[in-house]
C-alpha cells in the first residue's frame, strides 16, 4: 500500500496489540525494550490512521482494519467543502460572446448563470458556447438565457455532500461540474458558492495518496 507505509517498528507495535491487546504504552515499550517516550509518535500515528484504538486506563487495542479499510473509510468521509474551487458566474442577461471571454479569462470550463436576485438559473458548458457559436446567429446578439442548460434541470450540491456521491453524479450523468450551492435567506432560490469539478476530485485523489496518516 502506498498510503501508509508503517515502519518495522510500527508493525512490530501492530503485533504485540493484536496478541495482548488491550495493553498499556508501558507494557508495549516493556517488550520492545524501549521507553515509553520512545514509543509515543508510533502509537499516536497508528491510533491516529486507525489501526489501533486507545482507551484511558485501559490500553490499545487493535482495531481489525487493513490499510485499504482505512482508506475507504477515509475517501468515504471527505466533504465537498473540504474540495470546492471557487465559482464562475455570469448574468443571465450577459449575450454568449461574453460568456466565452469570460470563461477564457476565468479559464473555467463551466459558467454558472445567476438570475437578477444572484440565485442560480442555469450552466453553460464549453460544447454549449461552441454549439451556440456554430450557428447562423450573431453569438454577440445571442442571450445566454437561451443556450443554457436551466433550473429545474440543473444538478447541483452542498457543502456537506460527500465528494464520493459527487463523484458517482458526475460520472452517472457526463457532465463536468456541478455548483455548490446555499439555499438563500429568503429561500426563493439557490446562492452559488462554489465549484465542484472532475479536477477538484482528482486533486482529492492525488492528496489521498500523500497523506502519510493515511
Ligand atoms: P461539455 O458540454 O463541454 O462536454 P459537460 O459534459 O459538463 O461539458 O456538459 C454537458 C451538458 O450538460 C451541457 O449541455 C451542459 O449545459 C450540461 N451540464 C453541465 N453541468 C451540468 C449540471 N451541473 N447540471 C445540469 N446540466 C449540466
């Protein structure tokens, strides 16, 4: 496992536990020959990545989990909050020609579209600008209102959601990206407050696999 290479002496500490368990620091660094201070930073990294539980006035105890337990137990919890880019919006009456420079200057690939209250109303995506832009029409005269993918028909998220489900949406649906978002104060609509996209997940990802704690 690369996510967390435990040390000859952490394993060695994972050992005595699943044998004697509960057992105090004391007595683990007793049969290692150590001292108990010796041994504190191993027993707080596998107490803290899972493999041991401590109990005052008890001791540790194994906990019966494999690093790839860990790990799913882990991904499974991380929030879209802990993930979430900043959002990129745009007014509902600005025309398609503006929308295009201002992904290109946002360098997003997915607009979001707020109505005059600022709630969400709709997403437009870079196929959407394309498409809109293939057309007979003159895009500098084309709302972008009218090329949009609109509310009801947007999928959207909290910042409490689990990236993991996010992630099934985005998949399950082939799309990019889904708004974060809060219901507003007079609950009339939605506040965009941020930005979920594939990258965002892929960076949970990569950051999985640097985190030493697991
Ligand atoms: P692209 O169209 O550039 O490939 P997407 O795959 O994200 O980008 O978008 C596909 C279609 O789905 C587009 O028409 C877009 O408007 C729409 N779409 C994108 N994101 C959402 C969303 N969160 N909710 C509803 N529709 C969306």
């Amino acid at each position: 496992m690369y996510t967390i290479e435990l040390n000859k002496r952490q394993q060695k500490i994972i050992e005595i536990v699943k044998d004697n368990g509960p057992i105090t620091g004391e007595q683990i660094a007793d049969q290692l020959d150590l001292t108990r201070a010796t041994l504190r930073p191993d027993l707080a990294i596998l107490t803290m990545a899972g493999y041991l539980d401590a109990r005052p006035r008890v001791g540790y105890f194994y906990t019966g989990k494999t690093g790839s337990q860990l790990l799913t137990e882990k991904i499974k919890k991380i929030k879209v909050a802990e993930f979430t880019s900043m959002p990129v919006v745009v007014q509902d009456s600005a025309t398609v020609y503006e929308a295009i420079c201002t992904m290109f200057l946002e360098d997003v690939g997915t607009l979001f579209i707020i109505n005059k209250n600022g709630h969400l109303a709709g997403v437009a995506s870079r196929k959407d600008l394309l498409r809109a832009s293939m057309g007979k029409q003159e895009i500098n005269s084309i709302p972008i209102n009218i090329i949009m993918t609109r509310m009801p028909n947007i999928t959207y998220c909290f910042k409490e959601d689990y990236l993991l489900d996010i992630a099934h949406i985005l998949i399950r649906k082939q799309i990019d990206c889904l708004p974060v978002v809060k219901r507003s104060d007079d609950e009339s609509g939605f506040d965009v407050v941020g930005r979920i996209t594939k990258t965002n997940i892929t960076k949970a990802f990569v950051e999985l696999a640097h985190d030493e704690l697991l």
